[in-house]
C-alpha cells in the first residue's frame, strides 16, 4: 500500500507531542499490513470529512485518510477528536 501525507497532516503532525509521533507511527505500521484491524477502529466519516475515514491513534487521537486508489491512501488530518469534529 502506497502512503501519502498532505502538506496539513505534515505540519500538524510535527506539532502533536512526540508520544502521539510514535503511536502514529505504531498504528500506521499496522494500518499498512491490516487496515481494518479492530485495534485502530478504522470507520468512515460524515459531515465535513465525508467520504473520508478515520484511524485512532491514541485514547484522543485521530488521524484521517481518503482512499485514493484501491493501493494509495492519501492522510490528510491528525488531530485531537474535539479539535477535528467541532
């Protein structure tokens, strides 16, 4: 699978504590192998992230992705759930 991240999900994703870095980078090495393993709660979005879905990354961490091919996804947002869904 083909993993891009949009130039937004680049820069917040440099200001998220380094603790969240390091999950994200465990959930995405296990979103790469089984993306709907039951331990990331993948599930699709509504409203303003429609047809987007979203990964979890921590207890309130959220990363969001759009599938762009059914080999590429392309992650867009990552984010605390309050912050991404007011």
């Amino acid at each position: 699978m083909k993993v891009l991240f949009h130039r937004s999900f680049e820069k917040k994703y440099k200001q998220v504590p380094v603790k969240i870095r390091y999950q994200f980078n465990e959930r995405l090495f296990i979103f790469i192998s089984e993306p709907f393993n039951k331990q990331l709660s993948n599930h699709a979005l509504r409203g303003k992230y429609k047809g987007c879905r979203s990964i979890n990354i921590s207890g309130d961490f959220r990363a969001i992705y759009e599938i762009v091919s059914e080999s590429t996804v392309h992650f867009i947002d990552i984010d605390t759930h309050g912050n991404l869904y007011k």
